[in-house]
C-alpha cells in the first residue's frame, strides 16, 4: 500500500496487516541491538562506498537509518515488520509532537526509495554522487535516533503509546 497523506490513517491501516504494528512492551535491550545493527550497518556502509558499490551503498544506507529507528521503536515498545508502516510511524509519532524534526523522515523515505531502486530496478540511470551524498547523512541520523532514544522519559513513552492505542481501528 502506497502511504496514505494522512499518517493516522495509514498507521490504522498498519494495525490491520498480519504483520502490521502491534503494542509490546518497551524494551531496552531489543533497542541496544538495533542501535549495533544500524552502526553495523554504517560500517558496511563506509566499506561499499569506498568501493563504488552503489547496490551496497543505497541498501546499507537505508538499513542504518531503519535500524536505528526501530531502536526508537523498540524504546517505546512498538513493532512493525512492513516497513512503509514503521515510516509512517515516525511521522504521525515523533515528528507530529516534535520529537524528530521532518527532514529525518524525509531522509529515511528517500533513502527507502533509493533502495528499491537500485534493488528491483536495474538502471544505468543512478548517480552514484548523488547516492553517496545522501549516504554521507546516514551516521547524522543514526546519531539523532541515539540521542532521542537517551533523552526519552518515560512520560514521552506513555504519551507515544496512548497516542498510537488511539489510531488502532
């Protein structure tokens, strides 16, 4: 499903999917590991752009930014295995209450698209510049992700929650 222009009901749609999101209880070690994911990720990152790999560069740069905000997720006790419903997440949670800026989600739809461009559609037409450039904004992101993950209350977390409780359908 194509994102919806209104993330509430996208997200409400999400709720309905087998593998949709679903209410769990926060979880700080399920959080560490996606932190190491996404810094794994920025490793292999720095690997395949030193080498021009432009399939390795969009795939790595996009799983960074997903990892470290799932981290996020994790945090507030919510899962999603569709991946246009975890985005939608961080626009109707985080950016609607100013907790992430907008730009941050901007870069991880992007950075989604870029992937599945040079994942499922083989072109000649990608501009490897272009694609390391918006690599290069990955490890700022997954910095942002850690500090809104450290700076996180648990008052923030019950308001996330309550907030997304209220979309379900």
């Amino acid at each position: 499903m194509k994102e919806d222009k209104n993330p509430k009901s996208h997200v409400s749609w999400c709720f309905k999917q087998k593998r949709g999101i679903k209410l769990e209880e926060p979880n700080d070690n399920l959080c560490n590991v996606y932190i190491k994911k996404a810094k794994s990720s920025l490793n292999m990152l720095e690997s395949a752009t030193e080498k021009d790999e432009i399939d390795w560069i969009s795939t790595t740069a996009y799983y960074a930014r997903y990892f470290a905000f799932y981290a996020l997720l994790q945090k507030c006790g919510i899962k999603s295995e569709i991946h246009d419903c975890t985005i939608s997440l961080m626009s109707f949670l985080f950016v609607e209450d100013n907790l992430v800026e907008e730009h941050f989600y901007n870069e991880l739809q992007l950075a989604k698209e870029l992937r599945v461009d040079t994942q499922y559609y083989v072109t000649e037409d990608i501009d490897l510049e272009k694609l390391k450039k918006d690599s290069e904004t990955a490890r700022n992101f997954v910095l942002k992700m850690e500090e809104v993950i450290e700076n996180l209350i648990e008052e923030q977390i019950k308001i996330i929650r309550k907030k997304l409780n209220n979309a379900r359908p």
